[in-house]
C-alpha cells in the first residue's frame, strides 16, 4: 500500500468518526417552518458539515484507488454495489416511510411532501430509480472508455501507424494491457526501422525501376519467368586506362580508383533518370526510358570526369569513353526459387557493348548508333559525324560520334571538315585506301587533335579494314 493511500486512510477513519459524533448537531440545526426549510446554522453545524464534506472526498479517493487496482469484471461489480445498496435501501425507506414516526422522518416527510394521503412517496421512487439507471450508464460508460481507446488503439497498431505512446488509462488491468501494447508497438517500430534500412539496402543492390517496369510493386511479387519488353536507350561507359593503372597502383589504391570512378558516374546516371544494371568492374551498363536522358547523361559524365581530372592530381587522370545504343530489351526474372535473379536479356545491349570497343579503338568520347541517332535528331539538335558500321550477325549498324563532347573550339573545327571526314569514312569502308588516306590526310592537317581520324589514317596505311 502506498503512503498516500495510508494517509488517506487514516483521514477517512478520523473524518467518519468526526460525522458520526456531530451528525446530531448538524440534523438538530434544521427545522421546517411556515416558510420553509430552515437552517439554524452554528459552529457545531459547520464542524459536523466539514467532516462530512472531508469524509466523502476522502473516500471517494480510496474508493476510486481501490477500483483502479481491480480487474474490470471486479470494477464492475464493486462500483455497482454501493450505489445499488444505497438505491435499495432509499427505495425500500419511501415505500414504507408512513410506518415510521420520528422527527427525522417527519422532516423528510415535511421536505418532500409526502403523507398517507397521497403517493407521492411512489413518484419519488420512480425519479429515484431513473436516477440510478443513469448514474449506472454513466458510471459503466466511464469505467470501460479505456475499452473504447483499446479498440482504436489496436485497429491502428494493426494498420501499422502507431507513432505515439499508446495510453488507455482505466484500472490495474489496461495498465498492464497499455503496457503489453506499447512493447508490441515499440518492437513493430524496431523491426519497421530494419525492414526500411533493408530495403534501402535493397535498392542499392536492385533498382526500383526494375520492378516497376515489371509492373510490380514490390521484390515479393516478383517470381521466375516474369518479363516486359520495353524500347529504352543502353548506355556503356568503361575507364579506358585502368589496365594500365592497375599495373603502378597497390589492390587497395586500385579499388580506390575504380571507386572515385563510380562515385562521379552513379550520381550522374541517377540525376537523369537512368539507372545502372550492372557494374562491369572498370565499366558500368545504365538504362534509360528516354534517349535524350542518356545523351544529355554522357555529356554530363564526360564533362565531370575532366573537372575530376582537372581537380585530383594526386590520382592518375581518368579517361572514359561513353556508348549509346536504343532498342529493344526484355526485362525478367530467372532462376529458381530460392534464387532469383533480375536481368536485361536483348541483342541491342551487345551492340552497345560493340560500339563502346570501337569508340575505346578510336579513343572518342561518346559514340552511338543509328538507331539512337534517329531517336535523338526527332526531340534535339545534335553535332555528330559518322565513324563507320560495326557488325551484328548479318546486319551491320552505323556508328556515330557526338562531337558536341568536345570544347567549342575542337568541335567547330570537327563540324567543319566533317564532310571531308565521312568522305574518307566511306572510301575506307570500300577499301579505297589511297582516297580515304588523302582525305583524312587533309582532314588531320586542319586539326591535330583529331585521334579518329589519325586512327583511320593509320589503317589507310596499313589497308586493314
């Protein structure tokens, strides 16, 4: 028992002693006259009133600390039981109050109006008894709210949008259910957390964009065998030098080099919308809904890693080059069940892959093919000029290069022998050696910066296709 509850206690006891000795005083000081009700009041009256007030809040509050250390059923029943006692036993006094003869019931009698003539006795029964049936919907109302709070507070811990300490209040036993409540909601959080933090996680490893081009909402929905065709843009872009890098750098430096890579691309691909299917070591496959995305991307990739250059000399300098190509992938689930893997399947990402090895042979920045060409002159204005055709079973696919990659300067010279420079293009394709190796001869002497057209040079002299 707590020390409060002890105090109290001791002043109820004390209180109740204090109204049963005065009582006498208090009824004695009332009197019925002509003109009512009377109260001769004294200060014996007003002890006996302040401890009949102080009983009756001093129990009241024991009463209610009794109740709140029950369960409810024995809440129920002891909050009944006295004012079902006190209800009877006032029902029971007026249907018989003209068979007693006092003067206290005679002042009651006087106070209410009642005599054997008349029944008024009968209707203060049945006032008393609405009175009781309201007090005890009242009473049973206030008692089982926190049932009401339990309610909600489970139909929102089930719906997973408990964020607050859940608080029922009531008697000893919604304490204990409050509390049973709130370790479920604090570990549902908890799991929440590791469940968020590993689908971040998640996502880092499968792109959400996978899913949702399967028409998925979640990677639990995914199963074996799914697929969706879509038209998007390939792009491929690898790190030229790192074989030659490796050699003069530690395993750990190597892996840090590779990363300052990745760590300049990632975000790029990401900003316009891409996203990347799979790193390739030295080199990284992103996809793209949209061409423009992918062409404005490479640009944007090429440009960051010259300022990284620019800014980062204590690294040997990157150089990467940048490959488009648009068509048709299938985009599915393989494996088995108990391990599934997200891919790309098409011919058109080995293109793109095709076209990234010719622009790493002729040391271009960004080139791309026909298809996405087609794509990008329909939305954009592009500088480009043609680098030949690579290969794909029977078919061959014209390559382009973006000479908008390079600083005005270089690019203005490019555009303006780009006739001269797909002139010798073409006669190199048709072994016409000697004109192509002029052509590009006079092509180079107006730009010395131009490393695809001293690479066909070369192979002019060399006559090798």
């Amino acid at each position: 028992m707590r020390t409060s509850t002890k105090v109290f206690l001791i002043l109820y006891f004390v209180t109740l002693v204090g109204t049963v000795l005065t009582s006498a005083f208090f009824f004695s000081s009332i009197s019925i006259t002509e003109q009512g009700l009377r109260l001769n009041l004294n200060t014996a009256t007003y002890i006996s009133l302040a401890f009949g007030i102080g009983n009756a809040i001093f129990g009241t509050i024991l009463y209610v600390r009794f109740l709140k250390s029950q369960k409810l059923n024995a809440v129920l029943f002891f909050s009944v039981i006295p004012l079902t006692v006190t209800f009877a036993t006032a029902v029971y006094f007026l249907a018989t109050i003209n068979n007693y003869q006092n003067n206290t019931v005679s002042l009651v009698k006087q106070v209410l109006q009642i005599d054997v003539n008349n029944s008024n006795n009968y209707l203060w029964i049945i006032l008393l008894t609405v009175i009781y049936l309201i007090a005890v919907f009242i009473m049973f109302k206030v008692i089982t709210k926190p049932l009401k709070k339990l309610e909600q507070a489970i139909e929102r811990l089930s719906d997973g949008n408990v964020n607050d300490k859940i608080l029922l209040g009531g008697g000893k036993q919604f304490q204990k259910i409050e509390h049973g409540l709130n370790k479920i909601n604090d570990n549902y959080r908890r799991k929440d957390l590791v469940l968020k933090e590993t689908n971040v996680e998640v996502d880092k490893y499968v792109p959400k964009q996978f899913v949702k081009y399967l028409g998925k909402n979640s990677l639990l929905e995914l199963v074996v065998g799914t697929q969706v065709k879509k038209e998007v843009t390939t792009l491929f872009c690898d790190v030229r030098n790192s074989s030659q890098v490796s050699t003069s750098l530690s395993l750990e430096e190597n892996f840090n080099y590779i990363n300052s890579y990745l760590n300049v691309v990632s975000p790029i691909i990401k900003k316009y919308n891409g996203f990347i299917d799979k790193y390739l070591g030295d080199g990284v496959m992103a996809v793209f809904t949209r061409s423009r995305q992918a062409y404005d991307c490479a640009h944007a990739i090429i440009k960051a890693i010259n300022e990284k250059n620019y800014s980062n000399v204590s690294m040997p300098n990157l150089e990467v080059g940048v490959a488009l190509n648009t068509g048709e992938v299938v985009f599915g689930v393989v494996g088995d069940e108990t391990r599934k893997s997200i891919t790309i399947l098409s011919e058109s990402m080995e293109i793109t892959s095709k076209i990234g090895e010719v622009n790493k042979v002729f040391g271009s920045m960004i080139t791309f093919s026909k298809d996405t060409l087609n794509d990008l002159s329909s939305k954009i204005s592009i500088n480009y000029r043609y680098i030949g055709n690579i290969q794909n079973g029977k078919e061959f696919v014209s390559v382009f290069e973006s000479l908008d990659a390079y600083p005005r300067i270089k690019k203005e010279k490019l555009i303006k022998n780009k006739v001269q420079f797909e002139q010798g293009v073409r006669a190199y394709i048709n072994a016409k050696f000697d004109t192509a190796k002029k052509l590009f001869e006079e092509v180079y002497k107006k730009e010395k910066d131009d490393k695809v057209c001293y690479v066909f040079y070369n192979k002019c002299i060399n006559k090798q296709l």
